[in-house]
C-alpha cells in the first residue's frame, strides 16, 4: 500500500485577524470564476447591515469550505445537541424584535 504524504503547513496569523470578527449576516454572490463571500452585522433597531469582511476564492476552494463546514457542524451537533434553526417568521426578524412594534 503506498503510503501519502502529508505536508505540514504553519500556519501564521496576525494578532488582529487572530481576535476575529463577529457576523450575523451573510451575502454570498458567485461568478462562473470566483465566489464572494461578506461577512456583515445587523443591529437591532438599525435598518442596513455592515459588511466587514469580504473573502474571494474559486468555486473548487467555496466547495471545499461547505464540505469542511458541513462536517464540523455534523460533529458539533453530535457533541452538543441539533443545532435548531428559526421558524419562518424568526428569520424574518434574524433573532431580534422590536419591542415598540405591534404584531
């Protein structure tokens, strides 16, 4: 059986990137070449969302992050329990309401 080898990569990461950015919203736009990625927040209250952070890459490489994604999710709910996703009027308000608002 042949055997593969792997390749260390270190990895280095600035002190700023290292803290990270909080994001409540998502935008993903694709061409045939290349998919854009924001990573924004919506506050309560406010009625436009502010992107701070753009991420572009290939569609081999956006493909590679759901499969990645997908099965760190799957361990996660296996460690903690179903991730549980908001009902249709939930998503409409994206977890916040306004308390001065009638229903």
């Amino acid at each position: 059986m042949a055997t593969e080898n792997k390749k260390r990569i270190n990895v280095k990461i600035d002190e700023t990137v290292g803290e990270g950015v909080y994001a409540n919203f998502f935008m993903i736009n694709n061409s045939p070449s290349e998919f854009v990625i924001d990573f924004g927040r919506i506050l309560p209250g406010l009625p436009n969302a502010k992107i701070y952070s753009r991420i572009l890459t290939t569609p081999q490489h956006a493909k590679q992050l759901l499969q990645i994604l997908g099965k760190n999710i799957e361990n996660f709910e296996k460690k903690n329990g179903e991730i549980k996703m908001p009902g249709k009027q939930e998503e409409k308000d994206i977890g916040f309401k306004n308390i001065g608002q009638n229903a």
